[in-house]
C-alpha cells in the first residue's frame, strides 16, 4: 500500500486519509510527502 500512495501523491492526489485507515503510517506520510502528518479535529 506504501508505494500506492507513494504513486497517488505523485499524481497529485491527497493521501493524508490513508493514514487513519492504517494503510501507511504517520512516518510514511513524512517520507512520502516531506511533511508531518496532522490529525484532523
């Protein structure tokens, strides 16, 4: 699932809701996007 949403975000599609679901973890979002996962509210 990480190289998925590697390629979605290349693409330039959002994948900051694959973290709740459990496919990547907080860490992989950060290696993925350069950015640190923030939870929605």
């Amino acid at each position: 699932m990480y190289d998925f949403c590697k390629l979605m975000f290349e693409l330039h599609c959002p994948i900051e809701g694959y973290v709740p679901l459990g496919a990547i973890t907080a860490d992989q979002y950060k290696e993925i996007t350069g950015k640190d996962y923030v939870a929605a509210a």
